[in-house]
C-alpha cells in the first residue's frame, strides 16, 4: 500500500487525527513474553486508562516439539472476547503481524495472549508487542 493511502486510512479511522502513542512498552519488556511447560502460557496487557487504547503489532509463538494434546490454541482477547483464534499442530516457531495494527474496541480495555498446553514436556512461548494510543 503506498504511504499517503496508508495515512489516509489511518486519519479516516482516527476521526481525522493520528493516534499517538505513549511508549509504554517496548520490544523485549517485562509483560511481552510468557513461557510455560504443560500449562497455558498467558500475556495480559491491563486496560491502560482512560482515554487509552491497547495495540499489538502481532503475536509470535514457538513450541519446543510437536503438540501431544494436538491441537494447541492460540487465542487473541479484547476485554475478554476472543476476536483472532487459531489451532496449532506442530511443533516449532510461528506467528503474525495485523497489517494495520490490533487495538482493542474500546478505550481502557485489556488484551490477553493465550496459547494453550502442548503436552507433557512440552514448552510453549509467545511474544508480542504492545503500546497505547489515544
């Protein structure tokens, strides 16, 4: 998409102003990974506060071998509703990225990355990124 239809469509989305954002998290902080072994790994991003979006650039996971409790399940939720879900089969690492960003529906909101057990000795990561707009 070329830059100005891109800035367009955000300007549109955005009531005629671009978002702004806070840098309250960056790439590799405390609340951007979880990690667990035969357990469901978990990300919460806390509702911000007033006035205050929650966005993702993407989710990406790994599982250290193949699922024995096939499938696992990655689950994306805006405030409790889960609004991107899938089923993974393999082992090894994956993920994606929303092409223009996932900001939850309603200000002061939270998101929570979930990714299901893989088995018995199995481990399971995700990581994502997250910050606030207005």
């Amino acid at each position: 998409m070329p830059a100005q239809q891109y800035i367009q469509d955000i300007l549109a989305a955005n009531g005629g102003t671009l978002p702004t954002t806070t840098g309250a998290s960056k790439a590799g902080s405390a609340g951007d990974t979880a990690t667990a072994t035969n357990a469901t790994a978990t990300i919460t991003y806390a509702a911000p506060g007033a006035g205050l979006y929650n966005t993702i650039s993407g989710v990406w996971w790994s599982l250290s071998a193949a699922p024995t409790t096939t499938p696992v399940t990655l689950t994306v939720s805006d405030n409790g509703v889960p609004v991107y879900v899938i089923d993974i089969i393999v082992g090894g690492a994956g993920g994606f990225s929303f092409g223009k960003n996932l900001r939850t529906s309603a200000v002061n909101t939270p998101i929570t990355i979930t990714l299901t057990a893989g088995g018995v000795g199995i481990v399971g990561r995700i990581n994502s990124r997250k910050w606030t707009e207005t």
